[in-house]
C-alpha cells in the first residue's frame, strides 16, 4: 500500500490516510513524509495512541526534539513492542532532556537496535538501557558529548547479545576495558 503525501497535507490528512491504508492489516510499518507544517511529536502520540503494534521510531531533527519529557513518557508507554530506537539530533542540538533520557532508559525493555546521534545521552542512561534490555543485537553512538568510556563499559559488560556496536566522538580510555566484555558474539566493533 502507498499513500501520497504532498507538501500541503497537515497532520490530519496524514493520520487519516495512514489509517485508511491500515484497512484491518495489523503491519507494524509506516511512512512519514517531511513538510514544513508537520509536528512529529503530536503524529508519535497520535500513531502511539492508536497503534500499539509500532516496532520502529526514528526521529531526524536538526534542531534535536525540544519536547516535554511527559510526551516522550507518553509515546514510549504506548509502544510496548518498540524494538528499534533512533534519534538524531544536529550538532549543537541537545536531542532530549535528561528526563527524556530517563524515560526511555526505564520504559524500554524490547529494544534490539539502538542508534542515538547528536544526543546528550549520559553513561548513566546508556547502563540503565543496556540494563533494561537484554536482547540489544546494535548500538550506534555518534557525537553524544556527555558519554565517555564509562557508556562502553556498560555496553560491554550488559549487553550480552550484542552483534554489532559503532561508537564515534569520544576518547578512549582503559576503563572500559577493565574487565572481559560479556559480549562475546560480537561480529562488527567500530570505535573511532
């Protein structure tokens, strides 16, 4: 199924039509087109509200997501099957607030993919999500200022299913590397 989404359309229309796309079929796939006019957070709570099914959440913003903490808790209380997390932010941007982060470190617990750029995701936050998911297959962090070495040692050391793991942007030091990782199926390192 395909819908035609033009520049004009507002949130409405959008909803609408993803949902007369729907017609009954359970898919847990949808696509969202950018337009000038488009409040990803109001659609995310719309979707959310409706579609408990959702698997998948990416947010791309250039200017990071200056929402409330309570509507990121009320998206991700509404996606129990949420499996794969990616949420981009600018390079001055700061992505979510320190409660956002809280949220989704506590309420995620099906996350197999994690890809997380441009965010002030802390070391506490990434041991409270590697913690809180024991089935995480990738991990990407790219430019999130506020990790160190200490975020790698919790991924080594909780993330036991671990496969595939990109880091980027910080300096590296032995600390993370104090004790044997546990992710002993890891197939792709990539640390720069």
């Amino acid at each position: 199924h395909y819908a035609h989404i033009c520049r004009d359309d507002n949130t409405r229309k959008i909803l609408r039509q993803l949902k007369n796309i729907n017609n009954g079929d359970r898919s847990k796939k949808g696509l969202l087109v950018k337009t000038p006019n488009m409040n990803y957070i109001d659609i995310l709570i719309r979707i959310t509200s409706q579609w408990k099914q959702l698997e998948s959440i990416i947010l791309c913003r250039e200017n990071g997501l200056q929402e409330s903490a309570e509507r990121i808790r009320y998206i991700l209380l509404n996606s129990p099957n949420l499996q794969f997390l990616n949420l981009s932010g600018g390079e001055n941007s700061v992505c979510l607030s320190i409660e956002g982060w809280n949220y989704v470190s506590d309420l995620c617990s099906n996350l197999t993919h994690i890809c997380f750029q441009g965010c002030t995701i802390t070391d506490e936050n990434i041991d409270r999500l590697t913690r809180n998911n024991q089935r995480l297959l990738s991990i990407e962090l790219d430019r999130c200022k506020m990790t160190t070495d200490r975020a790698l040692h919790h991924i080594f050391q909780n993330s036991i299913t671990l496969k595939s793991l990109k880091v980027n942007m910080w300096e590296i030091t032995g600390e993370a590397f104090e004790h044997a990782p546990k992710c002993t199926d890891l197939k792709c390192l990539a640390i720069g």
